[in-house]
C-alpha cells in the first residue's frame, strides 16, 4: 500500500497523503508495544509453568526471561540480580509485584501468577476486541466515499448513457 501511495503523492504533490503515510508508520510503530504486551503475557505464563514444575519463583522467572524478546529480557534478568532494579522490570514488573504480596499475605504464589497471567490475556482479549468492534466504523467513510460512488458510476452509468443515446434522435 505504501509502495502505491507514493508515487501518487510524488505526482500530485499532496501533503495529505505524507500525513497518512506518517500516521501509518506509527501505527505500524504500535505493533511494537503490542509485541510487548504479548511478552508480559507469555512471561507470566511460563513462569507459571515453571513453579508447578516446583522450581522456585527465580529460577522458573529466568527460564521464561529466556524466551522473552527485546529489552524486556535484560530487565528481567537485572532485576533478579539486584533487588533495588525490580521497580523497572519491564513485563515482570506486575510478577514481582505478585510475588512480594504473596510473601507477606502467605498465599500460594502459583495461584497468584496463574491468576494475573489470566487476568492479562483477558485485558489483551478485550483490547483486541475494542479494535474489532472500532474497525467497522473507520471502514464507514473510505466504504461510503471511495467504493460505493465508483459501483455506482459502474453499474448505473452504462444504463444511463444507453438512455441518453435513445434521447438523441
């Protein structure tokens, strides 16, 4: 699609299009974050898993810190080593947070990591479905403006230049 636009907005000139192609780079910037997001929840999973395997809450945190991407992977791991850096965990952030709570309530940490992880799916769930539900009204103005005008001219114009050639005698 970008690679279209360009050269139209090269041909004409139009500011307007640059302004889309720069707010379709940023959306495209926003998948990012949602990569992130999809970290936290997998991060909370696989910890997850590694304490019902009966490691302990460290060592079942390194082993899903292995298989998170980008820098959520050396927060992580900086945080297991020095206490003081567990406020900017990244995605494990919530985790220790978990963790400290359950230390001092005495609850069972695996139910409390299963829960938030859970908790987590569901808010991405929701989000995604925020998106879905939006999709059909910014589709409403290209549909209405774009599509429907062109059909239009297709389909009644052959009609109506037909009834303007027996009007001509």
């Amino acid at each position: 699609m970008i690679l279209l636009a360009l050269p139209i907005a090269w041909a004409l000139g139009d500011r307007r299009v640059f302004a889309e192609l720069r707010k379709l780079g940023s959306r495209l910037g926003s998948r990012i974050t949602r990569s992130e997001q999809e970290d936290d929840v997998l991060l909370a999973e696989l910890t997850a898993l590694g304490l019902s395997a009966g490691l302990s809450f460290p060592a079942s945190l390194e082993a899903a810190a292995q298989h998170a991407s980008g820098p959520g992977r050396d927060q992580v791991r900086r945080a297991l080593r020095t206490p003081e850096a567990r406020g900017d965990a990244g995605p494990a952030t919530g985790l220790f947070a978990l963790a400290d709570r359950a230390l001092l309530t005495g609850a069972p940490l695996l139910a409390s990591v299963d829960g938030y992880a859970m908790s987590l799916r569901r808010d991405r769930r929701a989000a995604a479905t925020e998106r879905v539900q939006r999709l059909p009204v910014k589709l409403l103005f290209p549909l209405a403006l774009l599509i429907l005008p062109g059909f239009l001219l297709l389909t009644v114009g052959p009609a109506f230049l037909a009834g303007l050639e027996r009007l001509r005698f």
